[in-house]
C-alpha cells in the first residue's frame, strides 16, 4: 500500500488516526501506582545519610585527637596529623564496597540504568 493520497479531509483524517492507534499501542498500557520499592530505597537512603551525619558530628565533637610529631619532607614540606577515625574508616569501606558492587555489577549484568 502506497502512501494514502489525502484528496478529502475525511481520508487524512482517518489515516491520521490509523497512525496514531498504532502510536498508542505500542506500549503496555498502565495505570498509575506507587512503587514501593523505589520509595523504601529512597527513604532508607535518607534514614541512613541522616545517622551517618549525627555519627560523624557526636564523633567529631566526642573524640579527642592524638596529634602525631610534625613530619617534614625535604625540609620544605610539613604535616601535622592525626589518626584516623572510626568514621572515616567505616565510611571508606562503605564507599569502596559500593564501588565494587557498580563495577561488578556492571561487568556481569551491562549498565542497566
């Protein structure tokens, strides 16, 4: 079938429609509905970067730090530091946990955004 010649309003109108039947079924009709998932993932992140931060602050505030002798390199180069924290510790191995499950992740199962 060749392209509809359109000589009256009623035929482009009807093939209009035909065109745009075809458009409206191409995709799984779906009512609207709340994903619960999503709105767990999204609050637990919330609860969770919420007690990170009230962690950090009671441990910033509550811990006393040992300072270390100032290291000199070359002696133009100084540093005076500290040892690290719980915190700091904890919130390293979250993060490098997480980056390892992404790339593995990414490798077994292709980015899936």
């Amino acid at each position: 079938m060749g392209m509809p010649s359109g000589d009256s309003p009623q035929k482009a109108n009807e093939y209009y429609h035909y065109l745009q039947s075809h458009q409206l079924t191409m995709q799984r009709a779906a009512t609207w509905h709340v994903r619960w998932l999503d709105l767990a993932w999204l609050w637990g992140f919330m609860i969770v970067l919420s007690l990170a931060t009230l962690y950090w602050i009671w441990q910033y505030r509550s811990t006393r730090q040992k300072i270390y002798p100032v290291d000199s390199f070359g002696g133009y180069t100084t540093e005076l530091a500290g040892p690290s924290t719980r915190f700091f510790l904890l919130l390293t191995v979250v993060l490098v946990g997480w980056a390892v499950v992404l790339i593995v992740g990414h490798i077994v199962w292709g980015q899936r955004f």
